[in-house]
C-alpha cells in the first residue's frame, strides 16, 4: 500500500523563491548552445521524485522525462557554491579545446574553395561544350591540304623562285637538320614532347607573369594549340577561338603523332615576309634550303615565331640577333646542342642575303605565275616549272643594267630600264623588268608600253623592200612635208641623196617618212604585225617614226625573224610543267609562226642594219670578239625613250631606259646608254657559244655608199632628238594601199 501510495503522491507546482520548480523559464548559462552541461543538480531528487509515477502510467513516463530534462536545466541556475565553479572550469576547458579562429579559417576557406573549384569546373565545361559546338561536326575534321607551291627552275635546273601562297616547298621533318625542329620546341614549347595538347605548366606560368607585370608578356599556347589555329581558325583574339582552339588542340593530339603535328607545324608557321614554313623564311632570308641552314640560321628562323615581323633578319638585324641568342640558350639547356656549337654560333651569327628581294629573277617569276593558268589551270599540288631562262645571260643582263643605272641614273635623268633576251626560236633566256625588284615589282620588259622611237624604223625598210627597192636604193635626204606634216632628223641636218643603207644606220627621219608615203601606213603596220608586234598601231605616217606604243618582249621578238632567217616566233619562257612526282602537265612543242619574211630581204636587212654598229647610231654597240650583229637605235619624242634593239645569229636583245613618269631624260639616246648595255650583256651572253653569221649576208655583195659631208639646207628648226611630230591630218596612205612600180623607180631617181 505504501508502495502505491507513493505512485499516487503528485508533486505540484510552486512559485516560491526558493522552489526549484520545473516550470522555473528563466534563461540560464547553461541555455545557451556553447555552454557545457553540468554533472549534478537539484534535478537529481525530482527525477526520483517522477520515477513513481512513470511506473503508474505509461504517459506519465515521458512527461517525468520532460520534467526532468527541464529540472537539469533549472538546476545550475543557482548562484554561487560548487556548480558555479564546475561551470567557470568546464566553460574554460572548453575553450581550450575548441579550434582556432585562424584554424577556423583555413577549414571554411577549404571548404569554399573546393565548392567554388567545383561549380567552375562545371562553368568551364559548361563554356568549352557551348563554344565547341559551333564547331563542324567531328567526323567532317580533317587537315587541310597546305596551299600548293609552284617551284620555277631555269634551264639548267637552278631555283629561280618559289611561288604561291607559301612561298617554300614543303620539307619532311626527316629531311631537315635536327637542330631546326628542336630550336622551335627549345624557345616555343619545352615539354612539346610531354604534354597532351595543352601545357598547364607554361599555361599557369604565363598567367601568374601577365598578373604580375600587368600586361601581356608571356603566352601559354603550345605548338599544337598554335597549329590549331592556323590550320582552322581566324586569328582574332576572342574567348570563342580560344576554347575551339584548346578543342582542337586535344584533336590534333589524339590524331596525329608528335613528329606529324612538328612537321605540319614546321611547314605551315608563318615567319614574316610572305614566308610560310621554314623552307621558305630560309630561301628568303638566307638564300638556301632549309635542309642546309646552320645552327645559327636554325635559331635565328626559330626566333622569328614569337614576332616575325618585329624580329625580322632583314629589317631589324640586331633585334633579330638578340633573339637568336636566346634561343640558341634555351637549346643548349635542354641539351639539344653543346657548348662548344652554342659558342661557335654565337661567334658566327646568320647574315641574310638581300639578293632574294632585289633578284631580277622575281621579275621571270611574277611572269610566269600570271601566265601558269593558261596552261594548267588551277593549281592543286606542287608543281614544277621549268623555264628557259640561262641563269648566266639573266645575270649578265641585270649587272649590265644596274651598272650603267649606279653611273648615268643622276647624269642622264634616268631612274628605270629593261632586258630582254631572246634565241632564234623566240626562248626567253634573260628578263629584267626593272632596276630593283625590292623597290618596285612592275615588269617593264614586259608590260610596259613606250614610244620606240626609230627602232621601229626596221619594219619600215623592210615593207620597202618587200616592195621592191633595195639596200643600195637612193632616196633624197632633205626637207619634206607630207599633208602638211614635215618630220626632221635629229641633227637638224641633211646629207642629200642617201643610200637605204645609209639612211637606216644613220636613223635619218626624212627618208624614212618618204618610204612610209611610198608604200603606205598601213603597209609598214601589216608587216611589223607579221613581223611579231602584238600592240595596237596608230596606222597613219608618224608610225614610221616609232609613234605607236609597244612593250620591249614584243619590239624584241619581232626582231628575232632577221636573227634566224625569216621565222616568225612566239615569245616564250615555259618549256615544261610537272607535278613534284613527275608527272608532265605540259610540254612545249610548235615551230612558231612559220617563215613571215623572204630569206633575200632578211639578208638585206641585216646587211643594212649591221651598218648601224659599224658606222652609224650604234657604233658604241659593237662587240669586242667581233661577231656579227645587227641592230637599231630608238630615241622617242623629247628624250622620254631611249632603245637599243640588236641581234647576232644567236641572240637577241633589246633594251630600254627612261622613267616610269614618262618624264622626259637629259637628252638619253639609243646609242649612248642602251647600246652600251646591249654591248656589255650580249659581250657575257655569248661567252662560250659558236660564231654564227648573220643570215643571208655572207652572200651578198656589200656596197655602202662612202660618208659623205651634210648638204646644207635652210630647215626651220624643229624639236629635239629624232622628232616625232603629230600624225599628218588626212595625209599618207589608206591601209594596205602600195605604191606601184611607177612610183617606186619616180622615186628612185630623187623624186617625192
């Protein structure tokens, strides 16, 4: 009974002061959440006090619980005495346990760190997916044929120069010295061998220097990554190019293998002044393959990568040779050559040969390229041209030209000229289209169109005796108008009845007007047509005074036909064009125009013009081993022009001066500056080849009419140096109109 008297007592609540009472809410240190739990309290005998009646009633059980976790609370709140104490102690053991603040720090910046790595890797994978897939498709990836190079050859097989988008051949990594390839991985992309496309070392070194510099000093792309670009991408410096780049950098890795990406790399990198690949920036710098550069021209190509036009051999040496050494360091470090070929390059440094931008063979290969479609189309792989040009006779040419420019350019007025050399069979066998191809790229020799002067006067003679007259045919050299246009020679002078002979070597305007008259304007134009000219011809009377415009190439081929005995020919410079492997695109074949002139007036007219050289305008032109030749001095209206046209039996030349401008000269004339040339260039031409005759001359009987004494005539006095007046207004002949036999023998006994 006491027992279940005891289960019945019920404990009630009180409000007393001094009551520990469980409903007692006010807050104490132990409430709060870093606040220790004390051992004991005064809870203890409430706990005791609710067992009774957590046995009577199960629900009782949770509310005594509850009682007794509030009592346990309520029980420190006493002040003072042995719990207070316990509270300071168990307060102060507490904070020496728990963590630093600088500990708490590092754990929440761990923490954070890693969410924070965590979301932007998923935001960078998140950008290169979105940028990637403004990419093609996967299956359509693949490198890109490099842009075809067309190697131009002389006849003898000697580089003349390399054309196309590259402007090299391309070269197997076998093929070059490994000091080459190894000097761009030594400067580029150390760990190139290593890495899988990407360097995160270079790339983490790169931005920590960016960051501290505050600018961009370093770059952290790799070779493959470079090559990415170049070979798919535009180079605009964007996020977009960037990620694709990086994309297919991966690709390229998992394609290729590290010698393909270095050769592809190799072969496509541009390095200033029009040079992609490393064959090329050699031939341009140093005027060789890229199988031969040395250790010192290996390093200083490879210094170009980082600034090919900064670090440029040819505008900035000494920029260029600073950075040479930095990289032949960097391949002595990484063991790829030794001290001792470190120090003998450094003694040694690369020197550039400038001749690669001032060769007048650029001049024959700029021709060749613009007339290549016309024979195989488009071009879709390396090919080689082989060309008709002599490489002796090409420099002859251009020593001769250059040389008589650096002497009479500043005396003479003249800042321009032209060569061109042709054989019998109308091969081009030297062009130079200017004084220095560097400073200007125009082919004169072949596209510029100038007066000639009395060089055209051949073709007038010519018609004459296709009409009938002959070299000892007399006509009158004195005053004459003709539809009210009067011509005078340039000596103002007149020597009164002249042979054709006579009159032709010593250029005299008077009789060849009287000859045009004779057989017609249109006559003297069929036959310089015939003859080989291609441009337009004024067809009225001043033409045989060389009015009409046309470009050396053309004058000279028409020139050929007295050379070989009357054949005309097409003037030509590619013989043969085939692919790297030997296969003929194309391959010339034809015998030209056929016979355009008789081989009787082809022996006249070499009779009459081999006078020229040997006592008329173009006595300064005569060869010194004495071989025969043929030629006619040009000079145009106001000494704008001035022209030597001459042959042998196996050569034929003609050369120009005068300025771009068409300014006039200080009085340049054909016999003075071009005769000299043509001497000198045809002097080293014809080095080593046989003596050939003129055609037709040996048989004929040679009469020259003997110098005579100008007769004095009263002449008003007209312009300068064989004078080119306006055309006559309604006076000559109508096209093809020819004089008849009557008229021919009138005037061969002096009359108009």
């Amino acid at each position: 009974m006491a027992t279940k008297a005891k289960r019945q007592s019920r404990i009630e609540p009180t409000f007393g002061e001094k009551s520990s009472s469980l409903l007692d809410l006010r807050l104490g240190p132990q409430d709060r959440s870093s606040a220790p739990s004390g051992k004991k309290s005064t809870s203890s005998k409430s706990r005791k006090a609710a067992k009774p009646a957590a046995k009577k009633k199960a629900p009782a059980r949770k509310t005594a619980k509850n009682q007794t976790t509030k009592a346990k609370n309520s029980s420190g709140r006493g002040r003072g005495g042995r719990s207070g104490a316990k509270r300071r102690s168990t307060k102060r053991k507490s904070r020496n346990q728990s963590p630093s603040w600088f500990g708490r720090l590092i754990k929440r910046g761990a923490y954070w760190s890693a969410v924070l790595g965590i979301w932007g890797f998923i935001a960078v994978v998140c950008v290169i997916v979105y940028y990637a897939a403004f990419l093609p498709p996967t299956s359509e990836w693949q490198v890109p044929a490099r842009p075809p190079n067309v190697k131009i050859v002389s006849s003898t097989g000697q580089l003349i120069a390399n054309r196309g988008d590259t402007g090299g051949e391309a070269v197997r990594l076998e093929q070059l010295p490994p000091y080459l390839p190894n000097a761009v991985i030594a400067i580029e992309d150390r760990r190139f061998r290593s890495h899988f496309g990407i360097d995160p070392i270079g790339l983490t070194r790169a931005m920590f220097t960016n960051l501290t510099t505050g600018r961009l000093v370093q770059g952290g792309s790799t070779l493959t990554q470079q090559l990415a670009k170049n070979l798919f991408l535009e180079p605009d410096r964007t996020i977009k190019r960037k990620i694709q780049e990086l994309v297919l950098a991966f690709w390229l890795e998992a394609e290729y293998s590290k010698d393909e990406i270095l050769e592809m790399y190799l072969n496509r990198v541009y390095l200033g002044s029009g040079a992609y690949g490393v064959d090329a920036a050699a031939r341009r710098y140093f005027g060789k393959s890229a199988r031969l550069l040395t250790i010192a021209e290996a390093a200083t190509i490879a210094g170009l990568l980082k600034a090919p036009s900064r670090y440029s051999p040819a505008r900035n040496p000494d920029l260029a040779e600073d950075r040479a050494q930095l990289v032949l360091a960097a391949m002595h470090e990484e063991n790829y050559i030794s001290a001792d070929e470190a120090k003998n390059a450094l003694a040694a440094p690369a020197k550039v040969v400038r001749r690669y931008t001032t060769a007048s063979e650029n001049y024959v290969a700029d021709w060749v390229m613009d007339v290549l479609p016309h024979f195989v189309g488009a071009i879709e792989g390396d090919i080689i041209v082989d060309t008709t040009i002599d490489p002796k006779m090409q420099a002859a040419a251009e020593s001769a030209l250059r040389n008589a420019l650096a002497e009479n350019s500043q005396k003479l007025g003249v800042s321009q000229g032209a060569v061109v050399t042709l054989d019998t069979a109308g091969a081009v066998k030297a062009l130079v289209g200017g004084a220095d191809y560097s400073k200007s790229q125009f082919n004169r020799a072949v596209y510029a169109k100038r007066q000639p002067g009395s060089a055209f006067k051949p073709f007038v003679y010519l018609a004459a005796l296709e009409n009938g007259l002959t070299p000892q045919t007399i006509r009158q050299d004195q005053p004459i108008t003709i539809g009210g246009w009067s011509p005078k020679n340039y000596t103002k002078e007149h020597y009164g009845p002249v042979t054709l002979t006579r009159s032709l070597s010593l250029s005299l305007n008077t009789v060849a007007a009287r000859l045009a008259h004779e057989v017609g304007a249109g006559t003297v134009a069929n036959t310089a047509k015939r003859m080989g000219v291609t441009s337009d011809l004024k067809r009225n009377l001043s033409l045989a005074l060389g009015t009409s415009e046309v470009t050396p190439l053309e004058i000279a081929s028409a020139y050929v036909p007295f050379s070989n005995g009357g054949y005309g020919v097409f003037p030509h410079v590619i013989r043969r064009i085939k692919t790297v492997d030997g296969k003929t695109l194309y391959s010339r074949s034809g015998d030209g125009r056929g016979r355009v002139v008789e081989r009787r007036d082809v022996g006249n007219m070499n009779l009459m013009m081999s006078e020229t050289l040997l006592t008329g305008t173009g006595r300064k032109a005569r060869l010194d081993s004495g071989r025969p030749a043929g030629g006619k001095t040009g000079t145009s209206q106001d000494f704008r022009d001035a022209w030597f046209i001459g042959y042998t039996g196996n050569l034929t030349t003609a050369v120009w001066f005068g300025n771009d401008n068409n300014s006039p000269t200080k009085k340049a004339t054909g016999g003075n500056l071009p005769a000299i040339v043509w001497k000198d260039a045809m002097d080293k031409a014809h080095e080593g080849l046989p003596v050939a005759d003129l055609p037709g001359v040996p048989n004929l009987p040679v009469a020259v009419a003997a110098p005579r004494k100008p007769v004095p005539v009263a002449t008003s006095v007209g312009s300068g140096s064989d004078p080119i007046p306006p055309a006559p207004v309604g006076g000559g002949q109508q096209d093809g109109e020819r004089r008849g036999p009557l008229n021919l023998l009138r005037n061969l006994f002096g009359g108009g």
